[in-house]
C-alpha cells in the first residue's frame, strides 16, 4: 500500500530534480558572472530537458488525481485498481508523453532562423526564444497553444474531474474527524496543482505582448525553483 500510495510522488519528486538541475546551475553561473552566455547546443539541450521535465510533470499531478480520487472514493478498492502495473504505466505514460511534446517544440523552434543572439530571459525558454525569429512565428505560436492546451488543460480536466467526485464524497462522509482527514489528504495536492497550472496557463495560454516578458520571467522563475521545492513537502 506504501509503494502504491507514494510511487507516483517519487516519481514527480525525480522528475522536479531534473527540471530544476536543467535551468538554475546555469541561471547561477550567469548571476555570479560577468560573461552570461551559454552555447547554441546547451541552449538547445535545456530547452528539451527542461520542456520534457515540465510537460512531464502535468500530466503526473493529472495522475495523482486520479490516484487522491480512488483513495477517497474507493478505499477498499485502493490497493486493487491502484495496483503496481497501473502506476508503472501512468508514470511511464506521463514521461513518454511529455518528451515528445518537449521533442517536437524543440524541432520546431530551432528550425526557424534566429537574427539575434541575445535571449530576453533567464533560461532558454520557448517564447523567449521564438522572440529572436527573422520570420514569421505564427504557426509557433499556433503549435504553442495546442501543446499548451494537450499539456495543461487535458490533465487540468482529469484534476477538475477527480476533485468534484472527491468533494461530493467528501461531504457525504457524516464524521466530521472523516470530512477533515479527507480534506487534509487532498488539500496539499490540490495547492501544488493550482500553483503549477496557474503559473503555466498565465505563460503559456494568456495573451502574449512585449510588455509581458518581464512578467513571463518572473512567473517561469517562481515555476523553476519554488515549485519543485514545494512540491515533495505540500503533497503528502
């Protein structure tokens, strides 16, 4: 039951190491130092670790609803539908699909040419580096949207759609030591899925203007390095 329960929170744990590891050793070594520049093939190489390890991580918080759903909704069935090859597959689903999503953005947008060098950002991010284009970037944009909504909404849905069955159980639960131990196990998970699919939808799916790369840095930055932290300590 321990495996099952805490499988899927080990894998995200790895998987935010990696995306952390992708984008802050080389942010820190430009803030202590003078020569901020990092080659054409590392940049291309942090974009689709870091894409892969982002991508990844969203439809494993979709995952783990559906794992905090069946453990409030069917408890005497947890260890039975939650067995090991589901959270093998789900683990494994989550990973193969955010590297492919991370494999054909990052084709896409190294394929254009770039007429500057000079990234607005801390990191070798999609929108940042789409900016340095010579050509028209609409059809980027258009496949930034549609990963976008693959990426965030599918599994933002599957969370929407685990929490209602579980707030309707909830409610159904006369004890009211039950109603907080259920609140209790979902509430922390529920933190950490509003903090991460709040800050992508506001970078990726809001509206795009020069104007709004200041506030897109900031965002990525809190999405980089307090998420991965909070999520092993707010996901019980």
């Amino acid at each position: 039951f321990i495996l099952q329960l805490y499988f899927l929170l080990t894998v995200l744990s790895f998987v935010d190491l990696c995306y952390a590891n992708s984008i802050v050793p080389q942010m820190l070594a430009h803030f202590f130092s003078a020569r901020k520049s990092i080659p054409f093939h590392s940049c291309v190489l942090q974009l689709c670790v870091s894409l892969a390890m982002g991508s990844s991580e969203f439809f494993l918080l979709g995952a783990m609803a559906y794992d905090r759903y069946v453990a409030v909704c069917h408890p005497l069935h947890y260890t039975v539908i939650m067995h090991g090859g589901l959270c093998l597959g789900l683990a494994a689903g989550s990973l193969v699909a955010g590297f492919m999503n991370s494999l054909m953005e990052t084709i896409i947008t190294f394929r254009l040419p770039l007429c500057h060098n000079i990234i607005n950002h801390f990191a070798c991010e999609t929108l940042a580096v789409l900016r340095l284009a010579c050509v028209d970037i609409s059809f980027n944009m258009v496949m930034v949207a549609i990963s976008g909504f693959l990426v965030i909404m599918l599994p933002c849905s599957l969370v929407l759609f685990s929490y209602g069955h579980i707030v309707a159980a909830i409610l159904r639960i006369r004890s009211a030591q039950g109603r907080s131990k259920a609140f209790g196990t979902c509430a922390s998970h529920l933190t950490v899925v509003c903090m991460c699919f709040g800050a992508t939808t506001f970078t990726y799916l809001g509206p795009h203007s020069a104007s709004s790369v200041e506030e897109e840095k900031t965002v990525a930055l809190f999405y980089a390095v307090v998420a991965p932290m909070l999520n092993p300590i707010s996901t019980p």
